[in-house]
C-alpha cells in the first residue's frame, strides 16, 4: 500500500523549495532593478480608473 502521508510531505517539502527559488528570484531581480542606472525617458502614467468615478 502507498504511503500517501509520506508521498504528501515530499511533495510539501518540494513546494517550499520551489517558493524560497522564485522568492530569491524575485529579491535578486528586484535588488538588479533599484541598483540599475535610471532609464532615460521614463515617464510615469496615472491612469484614470473609470469604475471609481461611477460610485
């Protein structure tokens, strides 16, 4: 017979391997994007939401 509780926590521990992957990921990327030299010609946008003015 399988062992499922067993099958369970592997796949558990798996999956939280995973997110500390992505998690590093996106700190280093992030990290990559404030230490990097402004672009040129950023412009920011507001942007208008519509469904607010309708309240």
């Amino acid at each position: 017979m399988l062992d499922y509780r067993k099958m369970y926590f592997q796949l558990a521990a798996k999956v939280a391997d995973a997110m500390d992957i992505l998690l590093k990921a996106l700190q280093e990327g992030e990290a990559d994007f404030m230490d990097a030299e402004p672009f040129p010609g950023f412009k920011v946008v507001a942007i208008k939401d519509e469904d607010l003015d309708s309240e």
